[in-house]
C-alpha cells in the first residue's frame, strides 16, 4: 500500500507541473510585460518632451508680441513727445484799442462801479 500510495503521490506531481506554464512561456510573458512598460515610458518621456518643445514655442511667440506691444507702446509715447515739442500756435497780442473794444463787447463800463473792468486805471485798488 505504501507504494501504491507513493506512486499516486509521484503521478499527481507530475501531472501538476504538466498542466502548467513552461519555463519559456514564463519567460516570454514576463518579457512581453516588460517590453510593455518600457513602451510606455517611451511614450511618456515623449510625450513630455512634445510638451516641453510645445510651451517653449509658446513663450518664445508670447515673449516675441510682448516686445512687439513694447515697441509699439515706445513708438507712441515717442509720437506724443514730438507733438508736445511742437509749439503752439499764439495769438497775436491785441493792441490797447482792441482790448478796449473787446471789453466793451462783454458788457465792461466803467460807468458802472459795481462791475469790475481790467482796463480801469484803478482796477486793483478796488
């Protein structure tokens, strides 16, 4: 019995390592599973590096119209210097006869005290 039972155990081992995975399809899949994480990270560092490449042309075109603002905002405050530079235009001094008839178009007369006239001789001593 005792060999009866020896054999049984032997034949039942056997047919458990039979019925399994050989050692290459071990080592295939796990190569395969490895291929598969190295073709991920693959993507991943390239991914990154499209997003690196992508926010370097981005900065590069922002900092390009930032320039292009200061340049353009340089230009114009240079365009308003010069207009301030420009003089203007004066009126021509009025003589003391035209003075005196533009004071009368505005209603000045010195008969009137209670009016104040910038041409009255005593104009600032009131």
């Amino acid at each position: 019995m005792k060999k009866l039972s020896f054999l049984a155990a032997a034949f039942a081992t056997m047919a458990i390592v039979a019925c399994g995975p050989s050692k290459e399809e071990l080592e295939a899949k796990e190569k395969a599973k490895q291929d598969s994480i190295a073709a991920a990270e693959a993507a991943a560092k390239e991914a990154a590096r499209q997003d690196s490449i992508k926010a370097a042309e981005e900065a590069a075109m922002k900092a390009k119209q930032d320039s292009i603002a200061m340049a353009d905002s340089l230009a114009k405050a240079a365009e308003a210097a010069k207009a301030a530079e420009k003089p203007k235009a004066s009126k021509p001094k009025q003589t003391k006869e035209e003075k005196a008839k533009s004071a009368f178009d505005k209603g000045y007369d010195n008969s009137k005290p209670d009016k104040k006239n910038p041409f009255d001789k005593n104009y600032d001593k009131k």
